[in-house]
C-alpha cells in the first residue's frame, strides 16, 4: 500500500535530515585530493558495548575502459574502529586484491563491503572484480581486455577484529548476460529474523545498472534465488541506474507507530553510464553517470515488499553542492543516541571522502 502524502513528506524530511548535505562533515579522505580517488561505499556497524565499526574501500584513479589489471583502483578494504561515538576512528584491519583472492579468482578491484551482524558472530559481504571468469562464447568479444566478471563473496567471523580473508567463499556469482555482474552488496535482518541481501547488478555491455536481491530465511545457511528485476531503472534522472545503497528502518513513533514496518531507502542513480556533453542551451544541473551517480529515496513496508515506491520520480533528492555533485553510497547507522548518516560526496577538488552527518533521536522524534 502506498502511504499517503503527509507520511510520504515526512519520509522526506527524515530522509533530508540524515543526508545532510551543508552539514556534513568529512569522517574518511581518500588517499590523494584529486578526480578519481574516493573512500567509502561500506557501511556502519554499532557493537553491545558502544564501539562503532566502519568500513570502506580506498579507490585510486584509473579507468576501467583500459582494463583495470592496467591501474590500482579499488585497491583496499579497510575497517576502522572508534570508542568515542565517531568521534575519531582507528584502522584496524586492511585487506589487499591479493588477500581477497583465491584460486581461481584473482581480484583485480575491490568494490563495496556490507558488515552485516549475526547471532554469535559477523559477516562481512565484499564485491570485486576477479579474473578466471570469462564471458560465454556468444557475447566473448564484449568483454574488455585486462577485465575481469563482478561478482560476490563472504567472509564469516566470531568478531569484526576476526575477519580473515583467508576464509573468504564465494556467495554469488552471474550466469544471465541480462544479469552478469553482481556487485555492491548490502544486508538487513527483517521483522521475520530473515536475512535481505541487497546488490546492484550490470549487464554484459555495462549499458546500465538496477538492484536485485535475494532472501536468507531465518535459521538457513543459504540465500534462495535471486531477483534481479525487483527494482528496476526509474525514467527520468534514474534511467540509467537505480543503485539501492542503504536504508533506514523507520522508528515507530507517532502514526508510524500505526503501520507495518517501513524503510527507507537510499539509491543511486544517473541518466547514463558515461558523462556525455550537453547542449548549449540544455539546463546545466549534475545529471549522474557511473561513478559520479546522484541520490534518491524510496520506501517500502514490511508487508508489502519487495514491491517499492519512489519519493524520488521526477528529480533527485541528494547532489553534493561541490565538484559534480555526486553524492553515493548512502546509508545509515541507527543508534539509541540518533541516526548517523554517512556516503560519498563530491569535492571542489574532485574527490570522494567519506563524509558523515548525525541526527539526534529526539530531533528524529520531533520530525516524525
């Protein structure tokens, strides 16, 4: 059921509040402060005891069109750990291409991770790009020289400071040329104790990308089949892409507390893959691409997913007021204290830090 307009608006602002552009502040920096170099894309984890773990991969300029066994790209995942409220982080764990290789599967760039908690321990769902996987014969010639397949694994420990990538497995791999690439993975326990993963995925020729998911009943080992159609490329400012990144489980307060669980989801998107010129008189406004994208929201309840709805139809709802206006890979950690957002925004200079904004719960409170 779709809600009505005063909780749709309300959605909106809590939405705003969280991703906050004028207010956010830079949490992460990328290695160098030029086009190209990022950190983020991971998420943020809150332990019983009140330490907050966070993680993201460090990317390095290069150009995946050149094959990016050519570069260094996303040539890091990185875990940080702070016991200030995020006040100040520490690094704690740092994994390479070659740790996150294995026979077979030779990594050639690291992309998104998801710290995901689990009963009697944490998983930690990491996408890259790996070699040992080729295109089928019928589509081979589209595959770039030097590229590799994105596909995803998992690697399980009792504690985040006990990952070892030496354990890593593979836990979702393309086979549909529709479908071929699975990449940047999220996950959420829902109202039942399942378990959501969420991804993007890309087709053979990298002309687009949407999200899929697949499902992890409560007490099973394995996720079931994966739906790689549930949320498709939007029409106007999304046409291109329709990347789901992260998500809010809406608090219960006021007449939300009347209604079926709803989250609020953040994405990513963009009206193409490439930048591309426009017209001398077209209006000037950042119109997202592939790793540049812009931002949106759309909401679900538990009852009715995996069916979602838009906030974001005609327009985006975040695009950083500097460099390009990307603004990515949003997503957010919900704690007694409020909800801390974090995401990928656009510098003067071009980069990519990983900036944070912080919403208390009784401002939370007041909006809904």
């Amino acid at each position: 059921m779709k809600l009505d307009e005063k909780h749709e608006k309300k959605l909106i602002e809590l939405g705003r509040s969280v991703i906050d552009q004028e207010k956010a502040k830079i949490l992460i920096p990328p290695l160098e402060n030029a086009a190209g170099f990022w950190f983020g894309s991971g998420n943020m984890i809150e332990d019983g005891e009140g330490r907050i773990y966070l993680c993201g991969r460090y990317r390095n300029s290069g150009d995946s069109r050149t094959g990016v066994a050519a570069g260094a790209r996303g040539a890091e995942l990185a875990i940080f750990r702070s016991g200030d409220q995020a006040e100040s982080f520490e690094k704690i764990l740092s994994f390479s291409k070659k740790d996150l290789s294995y026979p077979g599967r030779e990594v050639l760039s690291i992309e998104r991770m998801w710290l995901h908690q689990v009963e009697g321990g944490i998983e930690l769902y990491v996408s890259s790009e790996k070699k040992g996987l080729s295109y089928p014969l019928e589509i081979a010639s589209y595959q770039k020289k030097g590229t590799g397949v994105w596909t995803i694994d998992i690697i399980r420990a009792p504690s985040v400071e006990q990952l070892d990538p030496s354990s890593i497995e593979p836990l979702i791999e393309g086979r549909d040329p529709r479908f071929y690439h699975f990449k940047d993975p999220m996950a959420y326990a829902n109202e039942n104790g399942d378990t959501v993963m969420i991804f993007s995925t890309h087709p053979f020729s990298w002309a687009s990308s949407n999200s899929g998911m697949a499902v992890r009943r409560r007490g099973e080992d394995g996720f079931g089949e994966p739906d790689c159609t549930f949320f498709p490329r939007g029409f106007t400012w999304d046409v291109a892409i329709s990347r789901i990144c992260g998500l809010i489980k809406v608090p219960k307060i006021g007449s939300f507390s009347r209604l079926a669980q709803v989250y609020l989801f953040f994405y990513d998107g963009g009206e193409s893959m490439r930048n591309y010129e426009e017209h001398v008189q077209a209006v000037k406004r950042p119109r997202g691409y592939s790793c540049e994208e812009i931002g949106g929201l759309a909401y679900t309840t538990e009852e009715e997913f995996p069916r979602i709805h838009r906030l974001s139809v005609n327009l985006p709802m975040f695009v950083s007021p500097y460099g390009t206006g990307c603004s990515r890979y949003m997503t957010a950690l919900q704690t007694e204290r409020g909800i801390y957002g974090i995401w990928e925004q656009s510098q003067p200079d071009l980069s990519q830090p990983l900036v944070m904004n912080f919403i208390r719960s009784e401002d939370v409170e007041a909006l809904l």
